[in-house]
C-alpha cells in the first residue's frame, strides 16, 4: 500500500463509516490507523529501493570482478614467460599457456601434478631446492634454472623469479613463479665465451685462457701442496714443413698434434696452444717422475701419427721434442715454472730434437 492509495483509503467515506459504525474506532482512530499504513509503506518502498540498490550493486561488482579476471587471464596467457602457482607441497595451482606450451600439456592437465611428472629427476630435485628455498627464507629468489622434459634430449635455459603468497594473517599459502626463456641467449654467451677461451684451428685452449686456469691451478697447488707438473711441447723443423708442404698441410700438423693430445690427457688436465706450434700442458697431481713417463707417451704417439699427402703414398713426419718442471714451493710462480720448462724444452732441441728433457 503506498501514499496514494492511503489518501484513497482516507477519502473513501464507506469505508471510513463502516469502520465508525461496525468497528468502533472514532475519526481520531481512523486517521491514526490511515497515516500507520503509510508510514509503514514509506518504510517498505525504502527497503526495497535499498535492496534493490544493494543487489544492483552487486551485479556490478561481480561484472567487474569477472572482467578483471577475464583481463588477468588474457594477459597470463599471451605473455612469453611461464607463469605459474605452486602450493607449498610442490603441487601446480594454475599454469599460463606458456608453461602448458613448454610440458606439453594444457593448463588444466598441469593443476594437480608435480615437477617430477614433468621433468627429469635431476632438474625436478634442483627446482625443489629452488622452491624450498623462497618459503624456508619468505623472500623473493632469482636464479637460472635449466629444464628437461621427461624422456626429452634438450635442456632449456630460464631465468626464474619466485615469490611467497601470503594470506591475510601473513602465513604463507603458496608460491608464484614467472620464468623467461633464455636458451638462445644462454647458447650465445656459450659460444661466444668458447670463441674467446679456444684456439680456433686446434679446439685447445688459447694461450690467455690457459693462462688464466693454469695460474689458478698452481694457486690451489701450492695451497695444498699437491704436486703439479707442467710440460712444454715445440713441433719439431715445423717452419720447414710449412715451406715444404705450405701452410694447409702445416695446419693438419697443428691438428693433429692437438688431436693427440686430447685423447691421451685426463678431463683434469689444461691443454693449450700457446704459441704458432709451441703447446702447454699441465698435468694435475702429478708429480714429475710419473711426468716424464707421460711426456714419453705423448712423444711416441706424436712420432707414430705422420700426416699422409693427398697421394696417399707420401707422407709428413712429425715429431716434438719436450721440456718438463715441476714448481718449487712456496716461491713458484706460473711465469718461473714456465721459465724452467722452457728452459728443458731448449735443452731437448739442443739434444737432438724428438725427446723428452727434465728441468733440474
């Protein structure tokens, strides 16, 4: 009942006597009762216009709200890096379209699984340590991490920031993560660190590389006192063979040599090319005497490997005559030890050339 229908109600005498006679309400009465119903109607129309503002309202927060999301969501999915939610079990809460891209699997295959249903065993223990680490410490991380699918060849390069989520009471629920790849550029730093640390014609490395491990490998030699010994080794009358043979038949010399090398030195020992046909070699916790035997190897193997002419018939000798030092603690230095051996490298060629010569 609203106003109008209460002035109705008012003005409507047959009504208003019936209640005078019948009920046995007087004029004061009937316009007490008259202005109660509409002032109960007035309250009535304000509620609904409050609800009916309230639910409006309402509608428009969730319009928006689904809006955001709508907009997150397209955001998420076209960004280049792999966005992702962990909870603190290691389980997936939501993956973009880019992590989906790299497993193989679409967004809503991943909620639910773990790194080890995904990658190899060792890439899943490192991303663990990884994730482990921003919740023990409840700070952000930076780090690069490398990914290899389960049953795939190819490791992959990112470069990952992850990140706490905490609630409202600051306890930790689960971690968000954003990784970019950077395989391509990791392949390019790669390579472009191997162009600047290797000899490009014999794939040892170059004299300021060598250098630089060989100074470092003392260092720790020296600091405990492990033996070392360092050999220097000159391809013998190689100016004739670059005169006689020019200088492509020279450079499957040089090859050759290093090729030797490679194959009968430990992964822990330093090869390099430090000169136009003058190669280092440091052998590591190896003290002299069992050098010397090692130098004698190398001289034989060098000896027997002769470089065949393209008639298949005539062939290029090659031999080399080394020096060998092994470094005087505590005052060695990497320049004095490749004083001395130089020094029994000059004796060797004095002697003869295609030997092996100590330093005293």
């Amino acid at each position: 009942m609203d106003t109008n229908n209460s002035s109705a109600l008012w003005m409507n005498e047959t009504l208003r006597q019936y209640a005078l006679d019948n009920i046995g309400i007087n004029d004061d009465q009937w316009h007490a009762l008259c202005h109660l119903f509409s002032s109960v109607n007035s309250q009535h129309t304000t509620i609904n216009e409050t609800v009916n503002y309230s639910v409006e309202n309402i509608h428009i927060l969730e319009s928006s709200l689904q809006n955001n999301q709508v907009l997150l969501s397209t955001v998420l999915d076209n960004m280049g890096a792999c966005v992702y939610m962990k909870s603190l079990d290691g389980r997936y809460l939501y993956a973009n379209n880019a992590l989906a891209e790299v497993v193989k699997k679409s967004p809503l295959h991943i909620i639910g699984l773990r790194d080890t249903n995904l990658f190899t065993q060792a890439v899943s223990d490192q991303l663990k340590i990884n994730d482990q680490i921003v919740i023990d410490k409840n700070e952000k991380l930076a780090t690069l991490e490398t990914l290899q699918l389960i049953n795939d060849t190819e490791l992959k390069y990112y470069w990952s920031v992850k990140v706490p989520l905490h609630d409202s009471s600051g306890k930790i629920y689960a971690l968000l993560g954003m990784s970019t790849d950077m395989t391509e550029r990791k392949k390019l730093e790669d390579n472009l660190l191997y162009l600047a640390t290797t000899d490009e014609l014999t794939q040892l490395y170059n004299r300021r590389q060598f250098l630089h491990l060989s100074e470092q490998t003392l260092n720790r030699s020296k600091r405990y006192n492990e033996p070392l010994t360092l050999l220097m080794c000159d391809i013998d009358f190689f100016k004739h063979i670059n005169d006689t043979f020019g200088h492509a038949a020279g450079d499957l010399v040089l090859q050759k040599v290093s090729q030797i090398l490679k194959s009968a030195l430990r992964e822990t020992d330093i090869a390099g090319r430090v000169g136009g046909e003058e190669f280092a070699i440091l052998l590591v916790q190896t003290p002299q005497e069992i050098s010397f035997d090692v130098a004698e190897r190398l001289r034989k193997s060098i000896e027997n490997c002769p470089i065949y002419l393209e008639d298949g018939i005539n062939t290029i000798p090659i031999t080399v005559s080394i020096g060998v030092a092994s470094p005087i603690y505590p005052y060695e230095t990497l320049s004095s030890l490749m004083q001395r051996a130089d020094q029994s490298l000059y004796q060797a060629k004095r002697s003869g050339r295609n030997q092996v010569c100590l330093a005293a």
